[in-house]
C-alpha cells in the first residue's frame, strides 16, 4: 500500500508541474499576443478548467503527503 502511495505521489509531483507551467504568466495568457484576444474566444473557459484540474491535483498530493507521513512515522 505504501508504494502505491508513494507513486501517486511522484505522479502528482510531475504532473503538478506541468500542470502549473501550462497556466499563462497573466490574465490575458495566449490571447494577449498581438491583440488576437478574438481568435482565443473559449480562452476563459480552458482556464477554468486548468485552474480546477491543478486544484485536485494538488489536492490529491497533499493527501498523499500526509498519509506518507502518518505511515512512516
């Protein structure tokens, strides 16, 4: 059980890190690039969507963290 934690754990890890690269430096992200902001017209949504999937990753990570800790303890 402890190995399958500690590879959601790794999993999470990376993917958190994609995850957190992927958002836009600011709010205008791809949209703001030569004034196409028209072109990117479900930018919003995309974000939305990314912002809630780094959510629960994240949120599986800090599981997983503290129940390594309980067990290794």
């Amino acid at each position: 059980m402890i190995n399958f934690i500690w590879a959601v754990q790794i999993i999470t890890a990376f993917l958190l890190v994609i995850l957190i690269l992927l958002h836009s430096p600011k709010g205008d992200g791809i949209a703001g690039m030569g004034g196409m902001s028209h072109v990117f017209a479900s930018q919003k949504s995309a974000e939305k969507g990314l912002n809630q999937l780094t959510g629960i990753i994240a949120g599986i990570f800090v599981v997983c963290t503290f129940i390594l800790g309980y067990l290794i303890k």
